[in-house]
C-alpha cells in the first residue's frame, strides 16, 4: 500500500466510524487539523474527536459519538412512529 492508498483508506475508515472529517478550503479533508512537528491529522466537525494520523492505527479509529446521539434518536422516532402505524391496526 501506498503512501496515497493508505491515506485514503484512513479516511474511509474514519467516515465508515461514522465521523464527520473538517474540510480544507479545496473542499478536501483537511489533513492539519492537528499540526505539530512531525505529527499532523483530521478532525470531526461533528463530535469534536481529532488525532494525529500517523500515530493512530486506522483499526484503533473510536466511533463517533456525535452519529451515535443522532442515530438514537432517530431509531427512537422511527420505532414510535411505527408503534403508531401498528397501533392504528390493532383494535
Ligand atoms: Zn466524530
Ligand atoms: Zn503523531
């Protein structure tokens, strides 16, 4: 793998956890959201969670929590909505 490769695969996983990456102003993922020395890498816009790339296995990447929140509830609403519909045939 690649230098290229492997960047892009760390930022699939990180979408796949569920993260939303900063962008930079080209509208690229924005590599420098952690930037010192020789240590760099991207951040979350929603969860706030951001790490230097190189020191991060893209296996040990956390979930987002931010998606998670979200999801619950939505999984929540979903459920009542449906609870509703069932409801309404029920006699
Ligand atoms: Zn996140
Ligand atoms: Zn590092």
């Amino acid at each position: 793998m690649d230098f290229d490769q492997w960047r892009a695969a760390w930022f699939a996983t990180m979408r796949a956890k569920g993260h939303t990456p900063i962008l930079d102003s080209d509208g690229d993922i924005d590599q420098f959201v952690v930037s010192g020395g020789y240590h760099n890498g991207p951040g979350c816009s929603a969860c706030g969670w951001e790490c230097c790339m190189h020191c991060t296995d893209m296996e040990r990447i956390p979930d987002c929590t931010q998606v998670r929140a979200d999801q619950a509830a939505r999984d929540k609403a979903e459920r009542e909505k449906l609870t509703d519909i069932i409801g309404a045939f029920v006699p």
